[in-house]
C-alpha cells in the first residue's frame, strides 16, 4: 500500500474509533452522573463542612441555588456536560477552587511518577525477558519465573510499605515519603529525584511482572522462527542473535499492548502517590472520593480515560506505520 | 527433567511413594492452603470469636510472641486474630464480587459471541473502550458516591472486573460456532435454544468457572486497595485492607509488624489460587501448556 494510502486508512480508523468513544464515554458520563444524583450525600453541606451544623437553612438554600442542584436531573447534566465540552470542569467542592486548576497541579506530578516508572519497566523487562527467553527452563528462567509470579501477588501498597520498611526505616538510605525534604523551602530537583527513587521503584516492580512474563514468552516464541535459526545457523553470536534478531520481531506487539496496560499503571500509582503522600492525582482523588467530590471525580476519571484511549491509538497508530504487513481494521 | 537426577535418592523415592511429580506437588500444596484459608475463615467465628471493636491498651505494639503470632497493633489487638477475620471478608466480598462480573461478563460476551457480526463489533468496541477507564478510579468514584460499605464495595469490584471475562466468553463462543458438531446439530433439527443450552454452554461453563476462580484475588486486590485507601469497609472492621491501612502508621513508629500477616496471607492466597487455576488451565487445554509448576 502507497504512503498515502495508508496515512487514508489511519484517518478512517481515528473516524471510527472516536464513532465508538464518544457515544461510550457520553453513556459513561450520564452513567456517573446518574450514581452522583443518586448519592445520599447533600452537597451543600458537604461543601460547608462544620460550618453546615451552625449554618442557617437559607444560607444552605442559597448555596444549593446558586449550583442549581434543585433543577431538574437532566437540566443539570446537559449543564454540566456542556460546561466539560467547552473546557469548563467544573467547581471542586472538596478543595474549594476549580477542578481545572487542581488538575494542572497535580497532573504533573502523576504524570512524571508513571512516565519514569514506565521507562524502566520498558527497559527491565525487555533485557529480563529476552535474556529468560534465551535459555528457556534454565535457571534464570525459573527464577525470573518464581519471582515474577511473587511480585504479582503483592498489593501495589502493601510492597510499597515493605520498601518503606527496609530502604527507609531499616537501612535509612532514601526518605519515606513526601516531595522535598521537611527542612526545604523551595523545590529542587535533585532532593526531589532522592524522594522519586522509592515510589518509582515501587511502581516499576509491581508492574513489571506482567511485562516481563509477556516478553519472556513473546520471544521465547521468536527464537523459534525461522529467520532466528537463520541468524544461528550462519553462526552469529548469541547476543546478536537474540537482541537484533528474536528481540526485535517480538518488539513491535508488545509495543501495542503497553497502552492496553496504562489503566493498570493509573492504578498502581493512585496507591504508590498515597503509600508515599506525594502530592500528584491519587492523593486528591482520594479526598474527593470522601468528601463526595463529584465534580472532581468525573472530570479525573474522564480525563484519564480520554488520555489512556489517545495513547492507545496512537501506539495501533505508530505500529501500523512501522509494520507494513498490519492492517488496522477497528 | 534433568534436574531430578541431582536431587538425593531419598527425596525421589518420597516422591514417588507419593507420586508427586514436581507441578502436582505445588498444586497439592496450593490446594492444601487454600482449604486451610476457606475453612479457616468459614469456621472461625465457631472455633475463634473476635470482638470487632474490643481494644487492650495495655498490650499496645508487641512484637511477634507465642501469644500473639503476629504481635499486635497500635490498640493493642491481636494481628493474627484479625487477619483471619479479615481474610473471611475479603474472601466473601471476593467472590460474590467475582460472581457479580462473571454474570455480568457472561451475559455480554454470551449476546456477542452466539449473535456474532455487527452485535459483536459494537459490543466489543464498548467494552474495549470501557477498558480504557482506569478501573481503581471507577472504583473509587462508585464508592464515593455510594458512601463505602459493603455492598458499594462489592457494586465497584463487580462493576469494573467483567471486561476480561466478557472476552473470553465471546471468543470461547465464536470459535465453537464453526465447529462441525454445532453443523451436525444444527442439520440434525436442534433448535437455537437447544443448540444453546446442550452444546455451547458445556463447553464455555468450565472456562468461565475458571475465570471466575482467576478473578477471586483480583476482587480482592481492588477490596483491599478500597479498604487500604479509607475507602472500603468500616474502619473498625478487621478487613485485609484496613489492617495495612492502620499498620502504615505502626509502621513509622517501629511496629513493622502490623501490616506484615494482612499482606502475607493476600500474598500466599493469591499464590495458591494462581498455582490451583494454571493447573486447571492445563487439563481445560492440554495444547496449551501454562508455565506456572512452582
């Protein structure tokens, strides 16, 4: 197919997959709306907190006037779902400012935990996995096997606290948690790389057991393919063999698969962000999530969700054009 | 098995008195494990009574001991004793919550795969993109909304684990359908329900028991995450989940303890169904053979 062809065929897909998201994540959103009107919770008085036991009945009226939470149920949510079209997310009731402005806070710090996770995740499993792959049901194999399926019975939180534990608590090597160093006035990168060490490592290891068993068995796969015997029959060195022959075939579907993965990895650092009270989305989410912070809630659960469905086509995207022999029909 | 001829004649001969070759002796183990945990926390209200909300401030923080197993938390309570206590929960809401998803999953990916074509392209395109939806922040909205309890709890689990095992009940179903004894039947005037319930179903149920059994500790992952989160149950409940959650603060102040049994017996739980369900994965599928002998 002709370069041009093929850059007609991505537009196609990128028409029908938004065809699918949009429709869903409008039922998804009249869905959570629809669980936020039936919460038993009154969010005037949630909004004023202690104050809602002294606070008079009209201010509580006028409050619930002002946000309109008396209108109709579908007034309210074409109200609310016109306001997130046009870029306006809303008011957090928990954190008294707007959701827009609590997200550009936080955003970047989750993003930077999960990005530098996902690197060394990338980089770990590939060299792990190829090298198990290499000499299959050896040793290396069965231990990166046996430990593998450990890690993956761990709770995210629950490694996290046994890190805690032992670097911070035992050997006293790497702080416990926080951004900075209590004593710091000012945010610097290099204490805070020294507070990212732990919840990074965390994150990267809870993961990687699923990476590490993909690649391992994709290659595992591929060393079996012809052009890999090829490639050993002509006498090449194992190293070459395996990292520039079977290595590279299993890359590019693996490659696809880390966006299906992404939800998980939200996840995992919703739990590493609390283990270790960084200041990123988990913390405020799960504040939101107390205090009933509708807003907040729908418009982090929806935004991730746009993010991870951007990403994913984007990586079915870039391995179409780097495979010519992938055809994308969905 | 190259390796059995290094390991000491005694040991072999133990083996084979027992026939235990290596995969059957990790799945005796697993199963072992998992009837001590299933009975344990079915029998314990009867053998071992636990006052949920009792407090002994006098024995506040003790380490591991012969009393107390696994020493004891900020209020003096016996880790060991809530951990069994906690575990029943998360095993109770583990599986009606797994329960919840596979009917859920069964029914989606049942209309998708016997309807098949444009039912199945648009079911399984929904289903892709609600994936996409990072399900621990679905969780926690539906908890949030609902007010944690129980059956919030069980509701967010449920709601967020049926993907995987829509899938597998969708492409079990498009694969049987071109088989020849679903022609045979067809051509020999069985009707769609009986098509259905005699010849399709047989073969899908043991895959989504299976799934079933697979989704088990991730439920009680997401319970526990929940729980650890503030979200989950009650705090003065003994749940997986709250234990971790309470020892975080033991932690710090030197009782590492705390959270160590709830998090071992998460881990040993989780092990025991994988090691159980790769075995059963093998007789399901002989030419598959899964990887996980420990």
């Amino acid at each position: 197919m002709t370069r041009s062809g093929r850059l007609a065929g991505a537009g196609a897909v990128v028409r029908r997959r938004l065809l699918v998201a949009v429709p869903v994540l409008a039922a998804t959103s009249v869905g959570m709306f629809a669980l936020g009107a039936a919460s038993p919770v009154d969010p005037a008085k949630q909004y004023a907190g202690a104050a809602a036991f002294t606070a008079s009945e009209e201010n509580l009226a006028q409050l619930r006037a002002n946000w309109g939470v008396d209108d109709p149920l579908p007034v309210q949510y074409l109200r609310w779902i016109s306001n997130l079209v046009q870029g306006d997310l809303g008011w957090s009731t928990s954190r008294h400012e707007p959701v827009a402005s609590v997200l550009a806070a936080r955003a970047g710090w989750t993003l930077l935990l999960i990005g530098v996770s996902l690197a060394l995740v990338l980089v770990a499993s590939l060299l792990l996995g190829a090298l198990a792959a290499y000499r299959r049901g050896g040793l290396f194999d069965r231990a990166l096997r046996a430990a593998a399926y450990a890690v993956q019975s761990m709770p995210v939180f629950w490694l996290g606290l046994a890190a805690i534990a032992v670097f911070a608590l035992a050997l006293g090597w790497l702080p416990a948690g926080g951004l900075t160093d209590v004593t710091a006035t000012s945010t610097s990168w290099p204490d805070v790389a020294h507070h990212l060490i732990l919840p990074v490592a965390v994150l990267a290891v809870s993961q990687a057991p699923w990476f590490v068993l993909f690649v391992r068995d994709a290659v595992a796969e591929s060393m079996r393919d012809d052009h890999v015997l090829a490639a050993r029959a002509r006498g090449l060195p194992g190293r070459t063999v395996l990292f520039g022959h079977a290595l590279r075939t299993a890359l590019l579907p693996f490659l696809t698969l880390v966006g299906t993965h992404l939800p998980e990895l939200v996840g995992g650092a919703v739990l590493v962000e609390t283990v270790f009270s960084l200041p990123g989305l988990g913390a405020v989410t799960v504040a939101a999530a107390l205090g009933s912070d509708f807003p907040l809630l729908a418009a982090i659960t929806l935004v991730t969700t746009a993010v991870v469905l951007a990403a994913n086509l984007a990586t079915d995207l870039a391995y179409a054009a780097a495979d010519p022999r992938v055809r994308l029909d969905g | 098995m190259a390796d059995l001829a290094a390991r000491p004649p005694l040991l072999q001969v133990a083996r084979s008195r027992l026939r235990l070759r290596p995969g059957r002796a990790g799945a005796v183990t697993a199963g072992l494990v998992l009837l001590v945990a299933i009975a344990g926390s079915l029998l314990a209200p009867l053998v071992w009574p636990l006052d949920q909300s009792a407090v002994a401030l006098d024995q506040t923080r003790l380490a591991p001991s012969w009393s107390h197993l696994a020493g004891t938390d900020d209020l003096g309570r016996d880790v060991a004793h809530r951990a069994v206590y906690g575990l029943r929960v998360s095993l109770l809401v583990g599986a009606v919550a797994a329960l919840v998803a596979t009917v859920l999953g069964g029914v989606v990916g049942g209309i998708a795969g016997t309807l098949g074509g444009r039912v199945d392209r648009i079911l399984m395109r929904i289903v892709d993109t609600i994936a996409a939806m990072p399900h621990l922040l679905l969780g926690i909205f539906i908890v949030a909304m609902l007010r944690p309890s129980l059956g919030a709890v069980i509701a967010s689990v449920g709601l967020t684990h049926w993907l995987s095992t829509a899938r597998i009940v969708r492409s079990e179903l498009l694969s049987l359908r071109t088989r020849p004894f679903i022609d045979a039947a067809i051509s020999g005037g069985a009707g769609r329900l009986r098509v259905l319930t005699r010849h399709l179903l047989p073969h899908v149920l043991p895959r989504l028991a299976l799934a079933t059994t697979l989704m088990i500790p991730h439920a009680v992952w997401h319970e526990t995450a929940l729980s650890f989160l503030g979200l989950g149950l009650p705090p003065h409940l003994a749940s997986l989940g709250n234990m971790i959650n309470d020892g975080q603060g033991s932690l710090l102040t030197g009782a590492w303890w705390a959270s160590l049994a709830p998090g071992g017996v998460i881990v040993v739980v989780t092990l025991a169904i994988a090691v159980l369900a790769a075995r059963w994965r093998d007789r399901l599928d002989p030419r598959v053979r899964a990887e996980l002998h420990l």
